[in-house]
C-alpha cells in the first residue's frame, strides 16, 4: 500500500514538472513573439498621408518659388528690377508717343475747322466777284473796272487755292447727291434724264471735304 502512494506521488510529482517545463516553454515562445513584433515596429517605415495630385503641385510651385527667391544673389535681384522698370518705362514711352499722335491729329483737325469757317464765309465774296465778271458792257471805263475786278478776284481765288479750296465742274454730267442740289428740274432732248444742265451757283471742296454743293439745273 506504501508502495503504491509512493509510486502514485513520483507520478504526481514528474506530471508537475512537465508542466512546470510546458509552461515555461510557452512563456519563452510568447516573448519571442513580443521581442518579434518590437522589432518589426522598429524597422516598419511611418506612412505618409496621401496628397491629392493638385495639392502637390501646389506644394511644389510654392517650394520652388521660395527656392528661387533664396537662391537669387543680390545682382539678379538687381536685374530682374532693371527689367521691370524698363518694362515700365516702355509702356510709357509709347503712351507718350500715342498722345502726341492724338494732339497733333486733334491741333490739324482744329486748324481745318478753322480755315472751313473762314473760307466758307468768302464763298460769298467769290459769287460777287464772278457775277461782276460775267457783267457785259461796251463802256471803256466799265471794262477798264472789270479787268481791275477780274485781277482782284485772281488773287483772291488763287490765296484759297493755296488752302485747298477748289471748284468742281457740274454741267453735263449725272446728278451725283453727294456734291449737287437740284433747285429745278427741266424738260432736255439734248440730256439724258438726271444730267446736270446749268450750274446756278458753283460747289467747292476743301481738302476731301465738300465744303459747298454746287446748286444745279437737271434734265427730267
């Protein structure tokens, strides 16, 4: 009987220390484990949050600009100073030239308005002047006053001339509104209908610019 509860305690005993070993077997393996997985953290490289496309670009202009501005020296800040004051002075520059284009165009246009009103005003002088030359008479002392006239109005007309006034012949050709007015319409076998058959008052231009229709007789 002794023997047996000797025999079963031996039993006992050697299960306890197996365990004892299984335990400590698996406590070495778990720190294994834990030792691994330290390692792992260790080495495991952090993950950057991902950047939209747009957003990188962004980044990078904005790196580069202040990379740039960093690494300017001193002469290509200068430089780059130079060219926008040249820019500027340029720009004004042809601002400048485009207003002395715009004044000198605005002072010959005041100038021409000018000389319209003044020549305008000796239109009339110029009609009297012909009318006396168109007067017939036999008299002597009457002809001796119409070339004294007639010199007078050669000088007149030759003075508005020299301004760019001139007279525009009429009579024969079509009835063109630009440069006619029609006081009076006739019946004409010799003209076709709307041709100009009498000048009743002459028209000038001065320059481009009519500056007086002529006042015409047309064939209907």
């Amino acid at each position: 009987m002794k023997k047996k509860k000797a025999q079963e305690g031996k039993i006992k005993l050697a299960e306890e220390k197996e365990v004892e070993k299984k335990e400590a077997a698996e406590e070495k393996e778990v720190e294994k484990k834990e030792a691994a997985e330290e390692i792992e953290v260790e080495v495991k490289p952090e993950v950057e949050p991902e950047v939209e496309p747009e957003a990188q670009d962004k980044q990078a202009e904005e790196e580069a600009e202040e990379k740039t501005g960093e690494e300017q020296t001193p002469l290509e800040k200068a430089q780059a100073e130079a060219a926008q004051y040249y820019d500027r002075w340029m720009r004004l520059a042809a601002e400048f030239d485009n207003y002395k284009r715009r004044s000198a165009r605005q002072f010959a246009e005041l100038v021409q308005s000018a000389n319209e009103r003044l020549v305008t005003q000796l239109l009339p002088v110029l009609d009297n002047f012909e009318r006396a030359l168109n007067h017939e008479g036999d008299d002597e002392t009457l002809e001796s006053f119409r070339k004294g006239v007639e010199m007078i109005f050669g000088q007149l007309h030759d003075v508005l001339k020299a301004e760019g006034l001139k007279s525009f012949d009429s009579v024969g050709k079509p009835f063109d509104p630009n440069i006619h007015d029609a006081i009076m319409q006739m019946e004409s076998e010799e003209h076709e209908s709307g041709t100009v058959m009498e000048e009743v008052q002459k028209g000038y231009t001065l320059g481009d610019k009519v500056l007086r229709h002529t006042k015409v007789v047309v064939s209907k």
